[in-house]
C-alpha cells in the first residue's frame, strides 16, 4: 500500500514529468494558451497514460524484449486515435481548439517513457498509480503555465465561460506576447528556474 | 540451433502482427460509432453558423458541384453562402460568406454577412477577426468595398492584425468573385437545358 502512494506521489513532485523530467514539453508549450485547453489536453493525456500503462504491465511477461517498442507505439496510437475521434464526435469545440496536438501525444515522450520505464517493469495496480501520478504531475505543471499565460496574455481569467477574475489596468493592455509560443518559453524557463533556485525542486 | 531460431525470429513477429490485428478491431469498433457523431456535429456547426447569419432563415440545401448552400425562408430564395479558407498568420482560416440573392439578376453583388468557424489566429490579436465588430463590418456592403481602409475600401483592419484582417478581406474578395462567375454560369447552364 505504502509503495502504491509512493508511486502515486513521485510523479506529482519527485519526478514531475514537465518540471523535473523535462518530458512533454511540445504539448506544453503549446497548448498552454488557456485553462481550458491545459484540461483538456490533461484529460487526454491522462486516459492514453492509463489505459496505456494498464495494458502495458499487463502483458509485460509475453512481450518479447525485441519487438516492445513497436508494441508500445500501436498500444498508444490506437489510444490516442480512440481519443481522437471520441473528441471529436462529443467534444468539437475542444476538439477544435486543440487540434494537431491531439494525434500528437502518440509521440508524446511522457507516455511512450512511462510504458517503457515503468509500466513494462511493474505490476498493473503500480502502474495505474503511476500513470495517475504522472498524468496529474502533467496536469499541474501546464495548469500553472496557463494561468500564467492566460493572466498576463488577455488580463482576465477565464475558464468554460465563467469569468474567475480580471487584473485591473491588465485587461485594457494585455501583454500578448505571453499568449505567442515565445511567451510559452518565457514563462516555463522563469519557472523552472524560480524553482529551482528556491529548491522547491532538485536538479538531477 | 534451428529451434532458437524459430522461437526468436518467428514470435516477436506473430505477437506484433495480434497486437496490430486487436488494434484494428478496436478502431474499426471506434470509428463505425464515432462516424455519425461527428458527420452530425459538421453538419450542426455548419447550421449554427448559417443560423447566426441568417436569423430567420428556415431551410437550407447544399449543391455539391457549386460548393454553395442555398438558404430559404418560406420555399423562397433568401441568399446563397458558401465556405471559404483564407491562409492567415497561425494557419487556415475557415470563414462562411453569405451573399444576398439578387447578383443573378442584377450585376451588383452585396455581401450579406462573413462569419469565421475556424482559425488558429493568435489570441488577443487576430483571433479578434471573430468578434463582431471586425465581422458586422461586412453585412450589406457591395464587393467593390470589400477592401481594407488604407485601399480604398470601407473595412477597417483590427489593429495589430493586419496579416489576419487583410488575409480575411482579400479571400472574400477573390472568393466571391470566383463564386459569382461561377454560379451564374451553372445558372446560366441549368436555364439553357430548361428551354
């Protein structure tokens, strides 16, 4: 049980796959426009992650080592086109606004590392955690890139159509360019490195 | 030696081909579901659109060939819309231009409404091209007008945005025109075959 937990909390902090990990980070960058998007993309990401390790662990004694890879990326491409398409049959809007980045977590580094880091090595309820931690892990770190993004870049939040909260003299004169991908590597450069600095996290 | 050989060159294989074969099973189960959800929310965001355009508008029908949907209020003709894709600075813009019904009679060719369904403008600036602002601009305008204000033509560019307003204007323009021709030489087509 203790080691469940303890699966479950290394990939929200110890091993944050976008903070510490560095894993992910093309979703991250560019997606992270708007709340809205950073949950969508993490309810995605988190269904292909799980279901993905779920499988993954299961059939980790019949896989032969040589062939694994490839096994893996069907797994994860099939997942990822269910996804797809479920998406966009029920959610089109969401759909919409994340458009290419949906096909792309097939390529995304956090679950295809998981399957073969972790998954592949361990018995399916660790895996479950697992994934469940480094899926909320990913979740929290674009989270907090696009409340930065989406605060700065438009000056009030939004998220679903409910106004959170407008900053004021913000919201007449936005800074745009936190909206722009440079702004995306403005801001997670200054918070990986805020973080570090104040030890919050440890490098290597 | 040959029975190594078997086990390691022969499994790996088959056991790749049953994953690929269960994979395909699952698409093929996902996609025969999806299908029709997704061909209906198309259809439903075509509708929206055209709806906000024309509010009272009670029926539409959609010419394959022409690419042109035609609106109808009481089995009348009420104008004629059709989409067009401008290349704005994030990407394609998806936009429906809706024309009054008279350039079949008339030489005139009056806008009757754009509306934007898609785009990947940068938020902030040239997504503003989908407030209603930029968009009311061209309700009811002749197409002569249809260009920015620094052209000479009544629509006034989104400030920090000209890429994505002059990329909107333009298309509409050359659209239309391209549309128009090619409309009243179907019409002119269907008619002769009449007589």
């Amino acid at each position: 049980m203790k080691g469940l937990i303890e699966n479950l909390r290394n990939g929200i902090i110890k091993s944050n796959p976008v903070l510490i990990l560095l894993l992910g980070l093309c979703p991250t960058l560019a997606v992270s426009t708007s709340i809205d998007n950073a949950f969508g993309m993490t309810a995605a990401v988190l269904f292909v992650l799980i279901s993905s390790n779920i499988i993954v662990s299961l059939i980790r004694n019949y896989t032969p080592q040589r062939v694994r890879i490839p096994v893996f990326i069907v797994i994860i491409a099939t997942l990822v086109t269910i996804v797809d398409l479920s998406m966009q049959a029920f959610l089109p809007s969401l759909s919409k606004s994340l458009g290419i980045f949906i096909p792309l977590i097939v390529v995304n580094c956090i679950i295809l590392g998981r399957a073969e880091a972790f998954a592949s090595k361990n018995k399916t309820p660790n895996a479950i955690m697992d994934a469940f931690g480094m899926g909320i892990g990913f979740g929290l770190a674009i989270t907090i890139i696009s409340f930065i993004r989406q605060t700065l870049g438009t000056g009030n939040l939004v998220v679903f159509g409910i106004e959170i909260f407008k900053v004021p003299g913000l919201s007449e004169n936005p800074m745009p360019i936190f909206i722009l991908p440079m702004g995306a590597f403005l801001v997670i450069s200054l918070l990986l490195a805020t973080l570090r600095y104040s030890g919050v996290i440890k490098s290597g | 030696m040959t029975k190594i050989n078997l086990k390691m060159e022969i499994i790996p294989v088959i056991f790749l081909t049953f994953i690929v074969c269960i994979s395909v099973i699952f698409l093929y189960a996902t996609n025969s579901v999806t299908e029709e959800y997704i061909e209906n929310a198309k259809n439903e965001a075509v509708k929206a659109t055209l709806n906000k355009q024309f509010t009272d508008m009670d029926d539409y029908s959609y010419d394959e060939n022409l690419e042109l949907y035609t609106i109808f209020l009481d089995n009348e003709v009420v104008g004629y819309a059709f989409v067009a894709v401008a290349s704005g600075y994030g990407g394609p813009i998806e936009l429906i231009v809706a024309l009054e019904n008279n350039f079949l009679k008339d030489d005139e060719i009056i806008i009757h409404s754009i509306s934007v369904v898609s785009h990947s403008e940068t938020p902030g600036l040239g997504e503003r091209i989908v407030e209603s602002s930029f968009e009311d601009q061209f309700i009811g305008i002749d197409i002569n007008d249809v260009a920015l204000n620094k052209d000479g033509g009544k629509i006034d560019a989104i400030s920090g945005a000209t890429i994505s307003s002059s990329a909107v204007v333009d298309t509409v323009f050359k659209t239309v025109t391209e549309k128009v021709d090619s409309i009243r030489e179907g019409f002119n087509l269907n008619s002769e075959e009449d007589f």
